[in-house]
C-alpha cells in the first residue's frame, strides 16, 4: 500500500504531488494493467523479443 504522511503546514497540493510521485515509482498501475488481461506464454515471449530487438536497433542509431 503506498501512502505518506502529510506534514504540518504542508500545502495539500505539494502533498498530492509527493503522493502522486510515490504511487508512480512503486508501480502499482504498471502492475494493474498487467494483471487485468491474460496473455499467452508464447504471445508473451514473442512480446519481450520483440522489444529487445527495438532496444538493441535504438542503440545501434545512436552509436554510430
């Protein structure tokens, strides 16, 4: 469960952004939309060679 403490004097929109930061970094939506749809084994192996090979094909721009 993410949360903070909201200090004295803070400003509730400064204490929004802390939580807002805090929720993003922990990954938790990442993790929702993961879990809302069920993907092949295969479909997903196929997914993560193909975003290596993308990965790889960006660096290799950029290196030349």
């Amino acid at each position: 469960m993410v949360g903070i403490i909201v200090q004295e004097n803070e400003n509730i929109d400064r204490a929004l952004k802390r939580f807002k930061k805090k929720y993003e970094r922990s990954g938790v939506l990442k993790e929702y939309k993961k879990r809302t749809f069920y993907t092949k084994p295969s479909v997903e192996k196929r997914m993560t060679r193909i975003k290596a090979a993308r990965r790889i094909a960006k660096e290799n721009r950029y290196r030349k």
